[in-house]
C-alpha cells in the first residue's frame, strides 16, 4: 500500500475528543477535561492567523482548549498535527502553489523550534517568511 501524502493524512475525517483526565498530564489536572483536536483543526486555527502575527504552540493549544470548552489540549497530538499541517504546506509549495494559498505553519513554529529540525526544509526558510510578513 502506498503511504499516505501529508495532505491525505491532514484530511482524514476525525472528530474531536474530550476526555476527563484520571491522572494530571499537559498541564491538565486529574477531573478537568482535555480537548484531543483533529488535523483540520489545527489547520483552521493556523490558517485564521493574521498575515504578520505569530503565536506560540502553547497559545494554539489554550486558544483551541477554550474554543471547546476544556481546560487543555493534547500537546503530543497537537505537535503532531502541526508537523502534518507544515508538511501539507510543503507538499503543495512543492506542486507549485504560491506561499499565500498554503497554511501559514511559520507563524506556529520558529525555525529554533524541535519541530523545524524535522521538516523537509531550510529553517532559515521560516525566519524569511516570518520577516516578509512582518514587514
């Protein structure tokens, strides 16, 4: 079987989950409840980011968390879905669509990010469109 494009794996239908946690995790204390979001979640989130503006993963995390209600969100599942959401990005770079019609994931992850590191690209890249964008 052919393995999955990052913009296959991106558009898998999911649902989001909302679990009460037993044990404290993620910032998350045992009764208050964790959003786990999807793929496309995250991808709206990064894509309603202003051209220029910036946030910070711990930021998506609360903002998406108080979105739905919940004390928190998943930071493993979230680091996952912003690597697929900048790896969809790449991929649609890399088919020829223009920096303005693909997700923004420079304005999540810093090019100092762990996440950079593991993205088929310069992270030099990232600190250039951070610098376009901010004018």
């Amino acid at each position: 079987m052919a393995k999955k494009t990052a913009r296959e794996k991106l558009a898998a239908k999911k649902q989001p989950k909302k679990v009460v946690m037993e044990k404290a995790w993620g910032g998350i204390r045992p009764g208050q409840t964790m959003l786990v979001a999807t793929p496309l979640m995250v991808d709206a989130y990064i894509r309603d980011i202003p051209h220029g503006a910036t946030r910070t993963i711990p930021e998506l995390r609360d903002d998406l968390a108080a979105q739905q209600n919940c004390a928190g969100t998943c930071p493993m599942s979230t680091s996952i879905f912003i690597r697929m959401v900048a790896e969809a990005a790449l991929e649609d770079l890399a088919d020829g669509k223009p920096v303005a019609d693909v997700s923004p994931f420079w304005r999540v992850i810093t090019s100092q990010n762990k996440m950079a590191k593991k993205l088929p690209l310069d992270p030099v890249w990232i600190d250039e469109q951070r610098a376009f964008e901010a004018g």
